[in-house]
C-alpha cells in the first residue's frame, strides 16, 4: 500500500486528501500537490481506522496538539481517555501519548482506539522504560529495544512519531562548548545524549534511520523529527548545539522525502520574542518548507503556573511566521501532569494563539468567524455571541452569572452600553432635507 506521499507522486487522490481538503475548504489538487512535494502532511496510519484524517502544513489552518499519557505517579489510563474526550470537544487537532507509567501498550492501544484525531507517540519513552526494566540502565538500552518499540507503536495505529534522530554526537560537543545554563531539557533528548556520551557511539536513531523509514513506510506513519536538543529556558536559544541538530533534521527530511515518507520537524522550546520570526524562517529554509511543530515557543521563563499564556504569546508569531503545528501548554506546565481543567486550558489557548496567526495567513474561514462575531456584537445578539465563542461554556457561564436574564447589554456598562447608544443615531433612517 502507497504512503499519502507515495500516492500524490502518482497523482493520485486519496480519500484523507478528499477529508482533509473538504475541512480546509481548498481544492483537493492543492492538498495533493502540497503532499507530493512535502510542505503539507497527513498522518493517518493505516491500522488507526478511527481517524478522521486531518492535513498539517502551508496554506492549511494552524493546528494545535494535546500532550496526555500515564506517568508512573499516576499509572491509571482512565484519567487520560477522558482527558481525550476534552481535548476532542475543545477542537484540538491531535493528542500525544506520552506515556511512562505501567502497561504503556494497553494505554496506547486504548488511546488510539478510542480517538477520532491523530495520535503521535515517542517511542523513546517505550523503549528507555523497557531497558530500566530489563538491562537495568537506559545506557544499556539496545538498537532492537528500540526498533521492536517503533514497529510495535506503527502496527498499534500511531499515526505521527517523535523520533530524536538528530542528536547526534556532533551537537552535543558542540553544545558542551558553547555551554549551557539548562543542557538538555527534552525528555527523550536527555535519554538518547546519556546513551550517546556513556557509550561512546553515535545516536542509533540517526545510524539506523533507513530501518526507522522501512517501519514508516509500511504503516505510513509521519515522522516527526524530535527537537532534542531545545532550549529549555531563553538564554539557551538559539545556540549551536539546536542550529546543529536542525540542519541535521533538514538532511533527514531529504531523506524521508525519497522514499515517500511523511516528514514533521520540531521546534522549540524556550525562545525570546524578538528571537521567535528568526527561529522559524530558518527551519523553513534548513527543511524545505516541511511542516513545523512547535512547543509554544515559551517567551519568558519566569511565568509557571501562566505557561499556557506565554506560549500563546509565541505561538501566534512562530505560526504567522511560518509555524504550522503548536503544541499547546497548560498551566501546570513545569509544575505538574496536567488535570482534565488544565487540558480544556491549554487546549483553548493554544486554539486562540492558531486563530489569531490564521487571520495573518488568509486562511479560508478565519476572517468570516471573526466577522460573524463582529456582526453579532453590533445587533447584540447574545445567543450568536455564545455559539460562534471558542469556548462557548465558558463564556455562557460568565455571561449568565453576571446579567439578568434578558438584559440587552452587558453589566459591564449597563445603561451606558456603546453599541447601543450609537445605534440609536447610526441606524436611523437619513433625513430626507440632507439630501
């Protein structure tokens, strides 16, 4: 069976091309070009029968991810199945399993079942648990360890993977030299630079990346090119140890690309405002214009507990920029695993942050939601207001704990509401003797 890629090389156009197209209100040609030439990705695994597939790319609206999974302080996968459930009704576009507690299969399996949106994992996480259970060490972790878990999670259903390909030996020294206030804050970078540095040998996800394609290739899973080396606060980015690994993701892409192989590349991370434009464009240039997903990027350091707001400040200039994937944050980022509230925050923000760059992109539909808005604020028609809202429950409860029922303005200003003062002079009939 073709990859997506595979298939819009021929020409062809597949029923997710026809979903993702319809959605996006674009030609279907223009979703297959942009998957022949890989600027636009749809990961959509063969085995996640579920899915209702969803395009990541230029010229298509910005996307927006939910990080869930077990930990092994709370190894019970029922929270997170409904913390599914809240991402999918609060309009996300996908959810990551990243799962690390007690039967990482199960959850998975169940994860993908149970979603009607893309599911991406990281294998790492599988496969570094697997070697503390059985060598004993993550350093005793073996390349079989590691391609067994890949091809396990592709046969489950996964439809994009995290894959940390570019943390090679190269970057980390040139990391080391330069210094770092934080070194490696990505969990699956740390554990692939410890296996690096104590083994003296070079990253196997980069050694063996044709075996990772063949995997890939089978099940038509996207790879998404981990940013193990991110910054992990602001006074790291942009720093040769990252620059280094995304020219290496670059030369993956054109490797994936060959062999039709669906490419994602990630992002950072930790990065100042004035940095963030400078930070896409180069991934841009460095991957071919490949699809880029992003971790805010956080702006400021200094804000646990308002993550999902300092990614948000990000997210929207790295989308207009050039983003077109944000991983959302929530408020318990740095903190804690996120509860279901944290999920239905992140989700919404992270939403907010994608329409507010979609708007600077021409998207098709941004600017008519806005508008449709606009046009019911001038009427003040509530129950317009409430439903075209991106968090229509939030903002009914605010609007009905505050106002009388049937108040015509808001009890912000009361009698003294502008819109309707001014209609009552706008909306009049012009005199006839001004004429």
């Amino acid at each position: 069976m073709a990859t997506q890629m595979q298939a819009a090389r021929e020409g062809k156009i597949t029923d997710a091309m026809k979903i993702v197209a319809e959605s996006e209100h674009l030609p279907v040609e223009q979703i297959r070009d942009g998957v022949a030439s890989g600027v636009i990705a749809i990961p959509a695994n063969i085995n996640h029968t579920s899915l209702k597939p969803c395009g990541v790319g230029q010229g298509l609206r910005t996307k927006v991810n939910a990080n869930i999974g077990t930990s092994s302080t709370y190894p019970d996968i029922e929270p997170e199945l409904l913390k599914l459930d809240e991402a999918v009704r609060c309009g996300a576009d996908a959810v990551m399993d990243l799962s690390t507690g007690d039967h990482i299969d199960v959850s998975r399996q169940r994860i993908i079942e149970h979603s009607p949106i893309m599911v991406g994992t990281v294998p790492l996480y599988q496969a570094t648990v697997r070697a503390i259970r059985e060598h004993g060490a993550v350093v005793d972790m073996t390349v079989d360890d590691i391609l067994s878990t890949i091809e396990a999670q592709a046969k489950d259903g996964a439809d994009f993977m995290t894959l940390h390909c570019g943390v090679t030996r190269s970057a980390i020294e040139r990391m080391r030299r330069q210094r770092r206030i934080m070194d490696i804050v990505s969990r699956g970078g740390s554990f692939i630079a410890g296996w690096i540095l104590h083994n003296e040998q070079e990253n196997p996800l980069y050694e063996h990346y044709d075996e990772l394609l063949d995997i890939c290739e089978k099940y038509d899973v996207t790879i998404s090119l981990g940013d193990g080396m991110r910054p992990g606060c602001t006074a790291d980015a942009t720093d040769r140890g990252q620059l280094t690994e995304l020219i290496t993701l670059g030369e993956l892409t054109d490797r994936a690309w060959k062999r039709g192989v669906q490419v994602m590349v990630e992002g950072p991370g930790h990065v100042p405002y004035d940095q963030t434009e400078a930070n896409m464009k180069l991934e841009k240039r460095l991957c071919h214009n490949a699809p880029f997903y992003v971790l805010g990027p956080l702006v400021t350091d200094v804000a646990p507990g308002y993550d999902h707001i300092t990614a948000a400040i990000g997210g929207t200039l790295a989308a207009v920029s050039g983003a077109d994937f944000l991983c959302y944050v929530t408020p318990a980022e740095h903190l804690a695993l996120p509860t279901i509230e944290d999920v239905h925050t992140g989700v919404i923000t992270s939403r907010i942050a994608a329409h507010a760059a979609d708007l600077v992109k021409n998207v098709p539909g941004a600017r008519e939601w806005d508008r449709k808005m606009a046009e019911a604020r001038k009427v003040l028609d509530w129950d317009a207001q409430l439903e075209l809202a991106i968090d229509p429950d939030l903002a009914r409860e605010k609007r009905g704990a505050r106002n009388k029922k049937g108040e015509e303005a808001c009890s912000m200003c009361g009698d003294y509401c502008a819109v309707k003062i001014i209609s009552q002079y706008f909306d009049k009939p012009a005199c006839p003797c001004n004429d």
